[in-house]
C-alpha cells in the first residue's frame, strides 16, 4: 500500500503477496475485473461479423513436419485420457494458493512421461523440464487455480466443492475460467512431445503456474527462480479459453491483449457536523461528488482517444444519516490501460484532482490515495505472435484463426514478458457453433468466464486447445 504523494516508488514495485491476499479479501482486485465499454463495442462488431462467416471446422491434418505430433491422429490417441483428466480436475478444483492437489496432479502425470519435476516453486508452482539436445528452450504455461462460483452448468461431472475461504467464510469452488482445460490440453501436449522427442530438439518447460486469479502467482513463480533454477526460456506461450469465440477458432492478439489494472481507494477528509449548519462544517460529500465528476475528465480530457484507458469509481461510502455532515467520504476506482505512460498519467492525474479538489473546498487534510494490486497489461510479441499464427493458419484453416480485440481484464501472464522473454497467448474458442450462431442472431449473451454457467464445449475446444499448443510447440522446435 502507499500513500498519498508517492506515485513514483508505487508504479515501480509489486507488493509483497500477503498484501495483495488482504486487500483482496475485501474488495479484491479479482471482482473488479469488468470489460471496457469501448472494447466491448468493438468485440460485438467483430463477433457479429465472425457469426455470419463461421463455417464449424473439422481440423484438418496438415502435411507439414509436425504431422506426426499435431496431427488428428496423434491427439485423437490420447483423447480419452485427456479427457478424464479434465473431469477429474473439473470435480476438484481448488482456490488460489491451495492448489496442492491439483498441482501434484499435474506433477505426477508429468513424472510418469519422463520430465525433471520440480514443485512448491512460488506456492504451488511447478515446473517440468524436457531436454531433447540443442535448440530453443520453450516454456508453455498453464493456470492451476479454480474460483469461489457456484457452478450451475447442470453437467454430469459438476463440482460440489466448498471450502472456508481465508476469512472462515464457506465458499464453493469452481472452474469457471477453463483452467482445467488449460490444465488438460496441456498435459495432452506434453505427452505427445514427450511420445515423439524424435521430431523436435531443444528443451520443454511445463510450467504449472498456480494464483493466476488472484493475479499473483506468476510473479511468486519468478521470484522464486523459476528464470533462475530452471532454464530461462527463448519463448513462453499459452492458451486461454475463450467464451466469445466458437469452438475450432482460435483467436490472437498481437501486442496488448490484457490491461495494466490498479485498484485505487482515495479518503477525503472534510470536518463535519449538523446537516442544518453546514457553515460551520467542510462537506467531504460535497468534495467527493466533485471530485468524482473531475475523475472523469481524466480519459475524456487528457488521455489520447487512441489509447484506451477506463476510470471506474465502483465504490463511494460516507455519512450515516441525513441531518449529519460526516468527517470522511471513501472512494474505490478500478483504473485500466495498456501502455505505461497512459497508466502513469492516469494514476498521477487522479492524485492531482484529489488533492486539488480538497483545497479547494479547503480541507482539513489532503486527502488519502492508495494504491493496490498492481496488475500489468499482457504484450504478445508481435513478431511471434505473426510466426505461431502463420502456423496455425496452416494447421487448423485460414479462417479459423482470426484476430480478436485486446479486453481490459488483467492476466498475470504479462509476468513472464516483464521478466524479459518473448511471450504470446492464443484464445481458444469454447462455445457450441450451433449455441455461438444462435446467441448471435437473438443477441442472447452466452455465459461468460466466470460464470457459473460457464461451461466449454468439450471436445472440439479440448482437440484445438491441443492443436494449437502442438502446432505452436513445433513450428519453433519441430525438427525440419
Ligand atoms: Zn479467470
Ligand atoms: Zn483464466
């Protein structure tokens, strides 16, 4: 946490994990992940656009080198296996930070294919190592942590999971992100890799990454030498799954996929007293009100209408009855961009209105602004980003790898470019084409990450999943 007037040493450094735990307990970071209205709007375009070109995709083997690996056939053989992993994982899933089971899950199963395992890296964390001889060192991540969503989807294998949270609240538990199938698709890729180190050469990092919901996992992973212990990696990918996208599509971003997210609380101090004799008061309500309206002047008034940028005042308490003038207002902002400086600005801006706002109305007191939960915005490495979907295009069709819009929700696997390797992360489209057509043409929304209806359409969402991180695997280790 900092305080008031120290924006420079805020913006430089992440707080330690038991902090962040604290105030997320609160008013986590976590729920405050809303969607831009500006991305919004340009998503709907784009996903109407794409609703009337889909044609539902049959992946199609490719002729390429990486056949053998990536191909149909191959992910069709462990398909079953894959399968009742996910189910397993998807009965059991586990919050952020306790994911001991599901970490030594995924440990084992890679164990038994062979790599160097290392665990209780950041956490949970763990890490398997493949060294097929020389050549590029790559690193595919996955997420091992599960959310506190009671899941309705009605599924067969739905999880009935509650737990006590941190504060000894009973809390179900779900996975209503997809990690489980990240966590499924990535096993399935590193047992192929591992059934076939004859077509590729260079070294495999299977990197378990734990408290990505809590957007601190991937830092804790890093602190604790994964870069360090372990070999650093050329390139680090990985997929997510994707509620907006039909099933055998895969989407990309180059460059900014995800935000920088900093969650900020302001108190304003005034002097307060009878609600009848405000002149012998100084009306924190009156500043706060003020004060909120000059926040959002900052995106509309400062910031170039090229970068997005989002202040959201989600939160503003004070005063307990209507004859008192209370002695403070508190406010909660979630404030979102890409690029640095535009984060810079927007945070330094919001402490200059603060500030102003209170001596104008001659406060007591400046007025408190503290930072928290620092998230920053993913960057998929152009470059890569255009080398892996020349891939894919080749691998699963044309027009089933499209480019998507960036989100302004945050992603902690921003950590690993921060920590100085190129990175990209593919989004795998999880919904029915027949259910994804007909959401479109009603304008129904479909349920989202996070929602407890959330559920992927297994199969084919699986089988891409598989594909991609194969195809992507190959193109940069596939022997030629
Ligand atoms: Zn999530
Ligand atoms: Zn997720």
């Amino acid at each position: 946490m900092k305080v008031f007037g120290d924006l420079g040493s805020s913006l430089g450094s992440r707080r330690t994990e038991d902090k962040i735990e604290i105030v997320n307990s609160g008013s986590g970071i976590h729920t405050l992940r809303l969607k831009g209205a500006v991305v919004k709007q340009s998503r709907k375009r784009l996903l109407l656009a794409l609703a009337t070109i889909f044609v539902p995709t049959i992946v199609t083997t490719s002729a390429t080198a990486y056949g053998q690996v990536a191909s149909n056939a191959a992910i069709d053989s462990i398909y079953p296996q894959v399968e009742s992993l996910y189910i397993d994982i998807h009965r059991n899933p586990e919050l952020s930070r306790r994911e001991q089971r599901t970490a030594s899950k995924m440990a084992d199963g890679l164990r038994q294919l062979g790599y160097e395992v290392t665990t209780g890296i950041g956490g949970n964390g763990l890490v398997g190592v493949l060294r097929n001889g020389s050549g590029p060192t790559v690193a595919l991540r996955t997420e091992l942590d599960a959310l506190p969503v009671e899941e309705q989807t009605g599924l067969a294998y739905a999880s009935q999971v509650r737990v006590k949270d941190d504060s000894g609240a009973d809390v179900p538990v779900m996975h209503a992100c997809g990690h489980d199938l990240h966590m499924a698709a990535w096993m399935g890729t590193a047992t192929l890799m591992a059934r076939n180190k004859s077509t590729w050469t260079g070294t495999l990092m299977m990197i378990g990454q734990p408290a990505e919901e809590t957007v601190s996992g991937a830092s804790a992973m890093l602190r604790d030498g994964l870069f360090t212990r372990f070999p650093k990696p050329d390139y680090v990918l990985a997929i997510h799954d994707d509620s907006d996208l039909p099933a055998g599509t895969v989407g990309f971003v180059p460059g900014y996929s995800h935000a920088n997210v900093d969650a900020v609380a302001i108190t304003i101090y005034g002097r307060g007293g009878h609600g009848a004799m405000p002149q012998t008061t100084i009306d924190p309500i009156v500043i706060a009100a003020r004060t909120v309206l000059a926040l959002e002047t900052i995106v509309s008034r400062e910031i170039d209408p090229h970068d997005p940028a989002i202040i959201t005042v989600g939160s503003i308490h004070g005063g307990t009855k209507s004859n008192i003038i209370p002695d403070e207002v508190k406010l909660q902002l979630t404030v979102r961009s890409y690029r640095e400086e535009v984060r810079k600005h927007l945070l330094a801006s919001i402490i200059r209105i603060a500030r102003a706002e209170s001596e104008a109305a001659g406060a007591p007191q400046p007025p408190k602004v503290e930072f928290y939960d620092p998230a920053y915005a993913n960057y998929n490495d152009p470059a890569l980003t255009e080398r892996m979907t020349a891939a894919l295009r080749r691998r699963l069709g044309e027009a089933n790898v499209v480019e998507i819009p960036s989100k302004m929700v945050s992603e902690d696997f921003s950590e690993y470019r921060r920590a100085g390797v190129p990175s990209v992360m593919f989004f795998v489209g999880a919904v029915d084409p027949a259910k994804y057509k007909e959401a479109k043409a009603s304008g129904t929304p479909l349920p989202s990450l996070h929602s407890s209806k959330f559920a992927p359409d297994l199969k084919p969402t699986m089988e891409t999943a598989m594909a991609t991180e194969t195809t992507a695997l190959m193109e940069l280790m596939g022997k030629r």
